[in-house]
C-alpha cells in the first residue's frame, strides 16, 4: 500500500523540529517510499564530485538532502504554520488549512 503525504510538490514549508528549525521553502520533490521530501535551500550537504563529462572540473557542490514529511509544516498566506483536513467542494475534494479554513 503506498503513503500519501498531504504536503505536495510546489508548497510553502516551514520547518518544525530538528537542526532547520524554523526555515523556510519551497517543496522542490516528495520521496513517497521514505517518506520525506527536498525543500529548497533547507538541509544543504556538501557533495564531493569527481570531474566528468557533464562536470569535467569537479570539486564541491551544495545540494539539498532529503528531511522527513513529519518535521514540516505548511504556510497559509498569512505567513503561520498549520495542519491540513480535506473537503468536498463542487463535487471535488479539496484541501483545506486547519487554521483559516481557507482552500489551498
């Protein structure tokens, strides 16, 4: 059976726990089977890389590691974290911020 994260690609995240506390981002990817995903400019790791034909100078590159799904929390527009719910709305289910009560 696979898992569904309520956090899809292109949301607003804010970090919750951990050594990123309290960033911000954009989802870039979700990693359903780990359940974690990549958020943009949040949890950067120093990638050495061996010179090739698509990088022939090498060296050290930054990159975002995947963080787990349970450590961020979605932004309203009014800038706070909350939890989301769904709802049926013109006969399709929507998602909708626990807080506002505003679709996303």
């Amino acid at each position: 059976m696979m898992k569904r994260s309520r956090i899809k690609k292109g949301d607003q995240v804010r970090v919750i726990a951990g050594d990123h506390k309290g960033k911000e981002g954009k989802v870039l990817d979700i990693l359903v089977k780990k359940d974690k995903a990549i958020v943009e400019e949040v949890n950067m790791i120093s990638k050495h890389q061996k010179p090739s034909a698509t990088n022939p100078q090498g060296g050290i590159t930054k990159k975002e590691a995947p963080i787990h799904i349970s450590n961020l929390s979605l932004i309203t527009k009014d800038g706070e974290t909350t939890r989301l719910g769904t709802k049926i709305e013109d006969g399709k289910k929507v998602r909708v911020a626990k807080k506002t009560n505003e679709v996303i």
